[in-house]
C-alpha cells in the first residue's frame, strides 16, 4: 500500500478534515500522510487476521505499537479506518486505470490494460484486497454510499470499455455478466494465488486476459477477424 | 440447505459420532438429520450476518430459540459448527456433480454440466456460500484437512474434466489458471447477484459456460472446429 499513497492520500485526508475536528488544521500534511499510510496499513493487517467484527482498536494498538490516544488522532472509529482503507484502495486502482488508458486507443487493448492494471494492484495488495472483499457491505449510510459511488466508477468504466470492443467487432453479448464474470476471475485471486507457484501480474493478466477476451469475441456467431494491436 | 441433507448429512453425523461422546449414540438418525439440518441453516444465518469471529453460541441460541444446552447437543464449539457446515456443503455439491457425470459422456457438456452444478447450489444457498467463502481458512487441524480434502477432490474433478476437454481437442492451456478462473467467476457471483434482475442459473450457467468455454478453445492457434453435443 505504501507505494500508492501519493495520489489517493491526500482525497481521504482532505475529506477527513472536512468531517472532524482534526488537531491537524493547519500543519503540512506530508509527514501526516506517510504516517496515515503506515497506519492504513496496520488496520488491513489486524482486519485481515481477525476480521473486521472481531477486530478492535486495542488490537491495532497492539499491532502498531501506537497508543489508543494516538489512532484516534487519525480517526475516531474503526468504521473509519475500514473506510479509509477502501477509499484508498480504490480511488488508487481507478486512477492508475485513468492514467494507463491515456496512452492506449485499442479497444481490445484497453480492456487489457485494465484487466492487468486491477491484478498488479490486486496481487501486491492481497491483504487489503481480502479485506475489501470480506467487509464489502459493513460501512453504513454516507461513508458506505461514498465507497460504493466509487466502486461504481470503476464498473462503469469497465462496462465502457466492453462496450467500445462490442462496438468496434460487433459482437452481441450480456455486459453486465461478462464484465462481473471478469471481477470474479480476477478477484478470486486472493483465494489461491501463490507468488511461488503461480505466475506474476503481467503473465496473469495475459492468460486471463487470453480466456476472456477471446470468450466474449467468440460469443457472436459472425465472428470478426482480431485486428492486431 | 433444507433440500441438500440427505446426501450428505449421514455422513456428518457419522463422523460426529466417531469422534465424540454424543448422547444420541444408539438412537435413530432421521429426527436427528432434520433438526441437525435446521441448526445448519440457523448457523449459516448468524456467521452470514456477524462473521465468524463475531458470532457467539449465544446469537446462534437466540437466533434458533434453542438452549446453549440444546446448541452443545447438537456439537460441541462455533468451530465444530463451521466444520460441519462445510462439509455439508462441499459433500453436497461434489455427490450432486458425481450423480449428474453418470449421464453425460461429451467433454464440453460435462463441463457444463459441472458449471450449471455449480450454480445451482450456489444461487440456491447463497448464504452458505458466501460464509464458505468468507471463513475459508478459519479451521484449525484435523477439521481444516478434511474440508480441504473435499474441496481438493472437488477441485481434481474439474481439472480432470478440463484435461480430458483438451486431450479430445488438442488444446493447450494452463488448466489451473483455467479452472481457478472459471471458479472465480462463478463463486464471485454472491457479491452481486440480483435475483430480481440478474437470469437465473441455468441461463447464468449458458453464460458463463459460453465466455469460458470459447476462452478456453480460442487458446490454441491451430482451433480445432467444435463438435456438436
């Protein structure tokens, strides 16, 4: 997670002064967002050893070695830590995923860039990515709003970019089901992925890449030729 | 569940006995099958809304209407009760896809019948299948070893009907990122199946079938043309 703190950091500290009453106001927030990410990173930890139900903020506490006092100086609840952490991880992937389809115009390319774009952040990010995965429904009203509101960007850009290939191919197939088929090949990773077995990111991302695409190209019985990237 | 028990809970209760000092020893089984069954579900309710962790014995005898006492009857701790749930599960679906295999000689249809197998419990039990999925790694020892045997023989079963797939076609791909791929995008299906707008299993079941099984015979250059079943 460290690796990504620049650019979904500063959104989540932002809204948090907003919402509290942070003794923060006013101090440079460059030391405060490496120590947030380093607490960020705890909280996954804890959640994913105990779960978010069984988890406490003595458990993180003890994890972290910082005082009760000195976790509430970053926020006031565990509901808010598992809100950070999920704002983070996905404000993170959605624009890394902007920022990669800047350079690519292929519509088969695209979805590609997408697909090994979501499996980097996923498989250096297993922790944090089961935990999102396992406490997907806890947060409530407008701090589970704002996550899902997020998440759906992502799906909507997703479901755009299928469209664009059907579009270009004219291929004829149920998007909502392909593009939820290809969360699911991507994000049951976390269940079985084993860095000294399996391949990395980039080789994963091809292979899945390889049964996806060529699954919803072939679907349409008037198949059009592949064009080449 | 209520519909899966009898296949499978014998053998629960079976094993249950072998290993601990029940009172119902020397008793009849079918009164005991049905209410063991009932416990099940109530069992899978409170993991599904507390998690594992955060669930007590206490919210299970709320949640029933039955007595700690009458609870302890029944096993013995909320691990024992995890287990048996489980293999509940796990027996129910891998005699149900042994059962259909009996009929069904032609690779890609038993592939798919093992998909629409598949589905069909899922979306029936969707509850059970996301605590499955969710306490994964929660059982310790001996009991964890028996579930992962299970889910192993599950798991060989597919790749076999996958390997046999491609020995008929001459295809060549990596058949465990293949059915780890076809697993995820079936078991991701709890996250967001709507029953009120999303098909049902047999049409999810032609769906993914088609998108996984064309990913998979595209994968080789040289694409042998497809039999008709």
């Amino acid at each position: 997670m460290a690796t990504a703190t620049n650019t979904a950091t500063p959104n989540i500290i932002t809204r948090r002064r907003n919402r509290s009453s942070s003794p923060r106001k006013g101090r440079p927030n460059h030391g405060f967002d490496r120590r947030l990410a380093k607490v960020l990173q705890y909280g996954t930890d804890v959640f994913y050893e105990k779960g978010y139900e069984g988890a406490s903020m003595r458990d993180l506490s003890r994890a972290s070695g910082m005082s009760l006092a000195g976790l509430y100086y970053y926020f006031e609840s565990k509901e808010r830590l598992l809100y950070m952490i999920q704002k983070h991880t996905f404000t993170t992937i959605v624009d890394r995923l902007k920022e990669r389809l800047q350079t690519v115009s292929d519509p088969e390319a695209r979805i590609r860039a997408c697909i090994l774009n979501h499996l980097e952040y996923f498989l250096a990010n297993q922790k944090a990515m089961t935990v999102l995965s396992h406490e997907d429904d806890v947060l409530a009203n407008g701090l589970g709003r704002e996550i899902r509101e997020i998440k759906r960007e992502y799906y909507r850009t997703c479901v755009d970019l299928l469209d664009k290939l059907k579009e270009a191919r004219g291929l004829e197939f149920n998007s909502r089901i392909a593009v939820l088929s290809l969360f699911g090949m991507m994000n049951w990773i976390y269940t079985w992925h084993n860095p000294r077995v399996d391949a990395d990111a980039e080789e994963m991302a091809l292979r899945m890449g390889d049964i996806f695409l060529r699954g919803i190209c072939s679907v349409t019985p008037n198949r059009v030729a592949q064009k080449k990237k």
